[in-house]
C-alpha cells in the first residue's frame, strides 16, 4: 500500500468517529501518524486531523479505508492564462497570506492535535489579517488538493447555475428599451406554467412534425390561439398587446424541447437518415528521497528519422526530453518529438512525468504493467535550464503544481543526473543505429549519416522506451551509498527497486495530480470544431461516447458547427482531449476509421502531409494542358457561333422532326439501320429453327 499526499481515502469505522472521506495532507512516519482532512460537501472552517498510522494501514487491509479518486471542480481544471486578472490576483495575495503556514510541517501537526494554536493567530495578527478568515483559507487549501488554484473563486455555480427561475410579479431579465428615446416600449409579459404548457401543445401541433411550420408562423399560430382575445382587445384600444414576445417563445422552445428530438421529430425517418443523422462511420507523463527534487533537460538525439509517409524525406534529428528523480536516478518521464527545444516540447514531457506510464508504452507497442514504470507524481521542486523553462507561460503552468529552480548558464553539473543519462542511453542505443550522428564525430570521407536514415520516428521513439525501462532496471552500484535502505531490506540496487522501497516506507515528497487537471493546464490548447462528422482538428476527425449519446454530430449538421476547446498530445493523433462544455472537465475523444491513414503517428507527421500538399499546390496552381484546352474550347465556341449565324432555319424548324433527323444522321454515318434488318432477319431464321425442334413432355393428369 502505498499512502501518497492528496490521495483521498473513504473511511468507515465502527469504534472511531472517522467516517466519511478524507484527504492525505501530510505524511509523518517519523511520529507514525497521518494527517487527515475531511473532504465535506461544503468548505467552511475545518481542522485537520492525526491518525496513527498502523491503524490507518489495518484499516485497509480489512477493508474500512479505501482509496478513491474525486474529480476536482471544474474551476480547478483551468490554465494560468484562461483565469482573469483579478482572480489571479487573488488567488496569489491570499496563497501568500498562507504560505508559510502549509510550508511548515510542525504547524500543520499543531493545528491537527490541539485545539487551539497561537501560531495562526500570531501569524493573522503580523499579515493583518483575520484569524477566522485564514482559518477558512487553510480549510480550502487543504479540500481542494492543496494547489494554488484551490483558491480561486468558485464561480461556477454562482447564481444558480442551471436551475429555472420563477418569475412572481416582475419579469425576469432585462427590461425592453427603446433604440431611441422616442417610443416607448410595450410591458415584458411574465411566462406561468400555463403559459409553457400552451407553447408546448402549439410546438407539438405545428413545429415538431415532419415539414412543420417555421417558427414563426407557428408563433403566430399560437397567438390566434391562446391569445386571441388579448389581441382582440389591444387593437381597439389602439395599444399593444400583453403577450409573450417571439424572443420568448424561441427561448422556451428550446427548454422545453431537446434539440435532437427537434432535429428527429421534423424529419421523416427516411430524411432523417438520408441527410440528417450523424456521420461517424466510413468505410475505410543532508536527505535526498523520491520526489525530492526531479531534474529535466532537452537534447538532440544522435540519430536522423525518417517520415512515416514517404521514406525518401529524411526530417533531421529529434529532439528527447528526459525527466529524472535525483534520489533514485528514475526517469519518471520523457517526450520525443521533431519540435525544437522548446515549451511546447517540455509540457509534453511533464504532462508525461504526471501520468500513468502503460498508454503511453502501449501507444509505441511496447507493453507493460503500471507496476513496471509506477512513476506519476509530481515533486517538491523541478530543477531545469534557464532556457525554454524562464519565461512566464512554464512558470504559470508548473507553480501551481511544484517550484521550479533554475541552474546557472553553462552549469551543466547542476544537472547532473539527467545529463548522464543521456549519455548512459546515447551510448548503449543510438550510436549502435544506423544514421547515427555519433555525438558529431564525424571523419572527413565518412558517408554522411542522413543518408543512411532508415528510422522513423515512432521506431525510434518505442526504441528509447524500452532503453529508458531498461535503465530503470540496470544495477546502479552508487545507489546503495546513496540509500542504505536497500542493504537493510537486502534489494538489488536498481533506481526501481529504489523507488519502490521508499514509497513503500512512506518516505517520499511525492504528489499526486488528477490526470484531467494535468492535461487542462499542460496540453498544448487548440480549438477544435464539432461538425457533422465529428469532432474535426486539422483534417482528422475525432469521436466519444458522449457525442454518440446525444447525437451532437446530427445537431451540428442540422444548425451548424461549433468551436470547443481541446487539449492536444503531440505524441500521437489516436485521441485528442476535448471540452464539451464549459463547466465540465476534458473527454477523451479517439480517432475515427476514415483518418486511420494518421493512426499511431505524432503530430508531426500532420505538418509533414499538409506540407507537401502545399508544396504541389505551388508548383502548379493551373495545369498547362488546361490553358491549351480553354484556347480550344474558345475556338470552338467561336466557330460554332460563326456556323450558327450561316442557318438559314427558324427556330421552330430546326427543332422540327427531331427523331427522323437523328435516324438519316445515322444512317448516313454508321448505316445502322442496314445493320439492323441483317440482325432482325437472322433472329427470325434462328426463332423458326429453334421451334422446329421443340418436344413436349407429358403432364401430369389432373385429379
């Protein structure tokens, strides 16, 4: 069992008042105790709390405590750049406020076990700041994962969100104003149930049937009927009537009509899956321990790839990120792409570094148990380079999950570990490969190595992966004076074996994430379009339970399609994460058949297609054939004019005897007809021998 901070954990006991769900805040196995907090439906003040930890672990074995996962609130699941301003501000001034309080290990275990604490009123009086108030901001540190964005301001159920609205005696909404100030406006009319259930017999009468009326006649319709004598009586009156405005009524047809049973009552069935339906089918991531401290850096493999399309295009060297654990020497994860060093490279890999490991191997055909590369956490701190990681987009991304520090220029040593590997993996792997590069020892007279790439970048990618398990299994003999641990337990001195052995003695620094917040904030964002075929990005075309459910591919080919926010894995074009709507968090949406052309491929191999689709484009905008044809055809038209001009005939006449015409044209040009009295003649001769010889059998007698 391995107990991680932030896991969250449902516990039912009988002899203890624990009983609901908690959250893991922080691990003590020095004092062998758990510090709890309960997860309530509603965050108000709450205090954290101990339990002793061999308690805790036969709770589990006997069932009454057992990990779940908890989706986080769809405010969590936002980048840096979607928050406004303001919220931003605040969500950082009051993280500040509380900083050194959740940072401080024996303050946390103070305001577990006692009561009363005058740390915290020590530390609200000397920010200025009310105790009950930071009292309340520990509590939602601690209930929503204790990220910064745990807080920001909940929004997204303000107001009442989704619920209907009962208007009493004023009307709901904004009141009706006059362009000018010249008119005044008729009164708004306030909707009553009776009101709705008249527009819905009116929309079931005329609208939602097979060649119904338009909606605005069928409003019209509905006034004759239910209104009439308020029309009646507003146009003696010389006034206008108290009724239900069009805007109105089109709202309240579409709250009390779903749009796919509008789409499917207005069309016959045949229609409906002639024209209608959905088009989803085709043919066709002093005491060093594991999370510590995680290293990070970027190179340019020794070896050139090929293009998965046409072999003969060699795409130059790609570019692995590696991500290691400094106390382990685990790389706990890694991204190989045909992009530049850069951030869009890096998030890939830590969207990697955060994420189950056995997806990812399988992508690449490399199959493995999660227990085989069990890395997806996040550290206390990233060490990186002072390139593509200074900037203000990979800060905004990585704080809220872990601090980043930066190692000086031309510093390599402060890397160390994961500049080893790269050599330790250049070494046993990409300098026994053809096309390698060799680290650039090139011989004058060598044959260049570009022109001996035969590798694609997927082979080489599945390559690296299996190297990178192997490592993770390779003896390394420095980890057992890093870790006496292993000579106690008597384990062989691997970085898994290593690894495996601290979380099982709950001595880590390690977190965990949920996989949607990592792949909001981390994924590179694209938008993406919802249209009759599915979900299009680029040229592919993307589908998920949910589309199919609610029909919203028919939906978009009936009013059109829209924009959705997505989530894209450069690693592959198998899937794409999409936002469906904006209070929900990102669904997972795979690759139709009509693209499986892309399957298993990178982004990377998009770009290339499309770039030699424009290339061809350029190289011939018109064909020359087609400029020789147009001057035919000009000249023809010309001559046939000229032709037409010498008729002496009416029009009448020309039409006159069409069918006796076209008999005397072919008769005069393939003499047809002559052919024809040949062919009757011998069918005749063939019919009267064939009878000659016919033989009737007997029939049965009839009873």
């Amino acid at each position: 069992m391995v107990l991680e901070i932030n896991s969250t954990w449902k516990i039912e006991t009988s002899e203890s008042d624990l009983n609901g769900v908690f959250r893991i805040i922080e691990v003590r196995a020095d004092l062998d105790c758990l510090i709890l907090f309960e997860l309530n439906e509603t965050v108000g003040t709450c205090r954290p709390i101990t339990v002793h930890l061999p308690t805790f672990i036969t709770w589990n074995k006997e069932g009454r405590a057992i990990q779940i996962d908890i989706t986080p609130p769809a405010f969590l699941l936002v980048s840096d750049e979607e928050i406004e301003p303001k919220n931003l501000e605040r969500r950082n001034s009051n993280y500040e406020k509380i900083r050194s309080l959740v940072s401080d290990k024996q303050f946390i275990l103070d305001y577990a076990c006692s009561k009363r604490t005058s740390k915290l009123a020590q530390h609200a009086k000397q920010i200025g700041y009310d105790r009950k108030s930071l009292s309340r901001l520990l509590s939602r540190y601690w209930h929503f994962g204790q990220s910064k964005n745990a807080l920001l301001p909940a929004y997204a159920n303000s107001g009442g969100y989704g619920k209907q609205r009962i208007a009493k005696e004023t009307p709901l909404g904004a009141p009706r104003t006059s362009r000018t100030l010249m008119f005044e406006r008729a009164p708004k009319y306030i909707i009553r149930e009776a009101d709705k259930k008249n527009i819905l017999k009116t929309l079931k009468k005329y609208y939602l049937k097979p060649n119904g009326k338009y909606l605005t006649e069928c409003y019209r319709d509905y006034l004759r009927q239910f209104h009439a004598d308020e029309v009646k009586i507003a146009d003696a009156c010389d006034r206008a009537p108290h009724i239900p405005s069009y805007k109105q009524f089109k709202y309240w047809k579409g709250k009390l009509v779903e749009k796919n049973m509008e789409v499917r009552l207005r069309n016959t069935d045949h229609n409906y899956n002639l024209k209608k339906r959905a088009l989803l089918e085709s043919p066709l991531q002093d005491g060093l321990v594991p999370g510590s401290c995680f290293e990070v850096d970027a190179t340019v493999a020794d070896i050139n790839v090929i293009s998965e399309f046409s072999p003969r295009y060699v795409l130059g060297r790609p570019t692995v990120y590696y991500i290691i654990d400094c106390a382990t020497r685990m790389i706990t994860g890694m991204h190989v792409s045909l992009y530049h060093a850069s951030w869009r490279a890096a998030r890939q890999a830590f969207v990697n570094c955060f994420t189950p490991k056995a997806e990812f191997c399988a992508q690449y055909g490399v199959n493995i148990y999660e227990s085989e590369w069990p890395c997806s956490h996040v550290p206390a701190y990233f060490t990186c380079d002072n390139g593509e990681m200074i900037g203000l987009e990979p800060g905004e991304k990585i704080t809220p999950f872990a601090e980043l520090s930066f190692a000086p220029a031309y510093r390599p040593d402060y890397k160390s570990f994961v500049e080893r590997r790269f050599k330790t993996i250049n070494d046993k792997l990409l300098h026994q490969l053809i096309g390698t590069t060799r680290g650039g020892k090139v011989v004058r007279g060598d044959v260049d190595p570009r022109k001996e790439s035969i590798y694609t970048l997927y082979e080489v990618t599945s390559m690296l992966i299996e190297a990178v398990l192997e490592h993770n299994r390779d003896i390394l003999s420095k980890l057992v004076f890093d870790n006496p641990i292993l000579v106690e337990k008597n384990i062989k001195p691997t970085p898994i074996n290593t690894w495996k052995v601290y979380l099982a003695n709950h001595r880590h620094s390690l977190h965990q994430v949920s996989f949607s917040e990592a792949i909001a904030k981390l994924l590179p964002p694209e938008t993406a379009s919802m249209t009759r075929s599915g979900i299009q990005f680029k040229e592919m075309y993307y589908t998920c339970k949910k589309i199919e459910d609610e029909n919203l591919a028919a939906i978009a080919r009936e009013g059109g399609r829209w924009s959705l926010d997505a989530r894209i894995d450069d690693n592959t074009l198998n899937y794409i994460y999409v936002r469906m709507n904006n209070n929900e968090g990102f669904t997972k949406c795979t690759l139709l058949k009509r693209n499986s052309i892309f399957k298993d491929m990178p982004m990377a191999e998009v770009d290339f297609v499309q770039d030699w689709i424009t290339k061809f484009e350029e190289l011939s905008p018109v064909t020359v054939e087609s400029i020789d044809m147009k001057t035919r055809h000009e000249a023809l038209e010309t001559q046939a004019k000229k032709r037409a001009k010498q008729s002496t005939l009416t029009r009448s006449e020309r039409i006159r005897n069409i069918r006796e015409n076209r008999r005397e044209e072919l008769r005069k040009t393939t003499h047809s007809e002559i052919d024809a009295e040949i062919s009757n003649t011998s069918d005749d001769v063939d019919t009267k021998s064939m009878q000659q010889n016919v033989v009737m059998l007997p029939r049965r007698n009839r009873k």
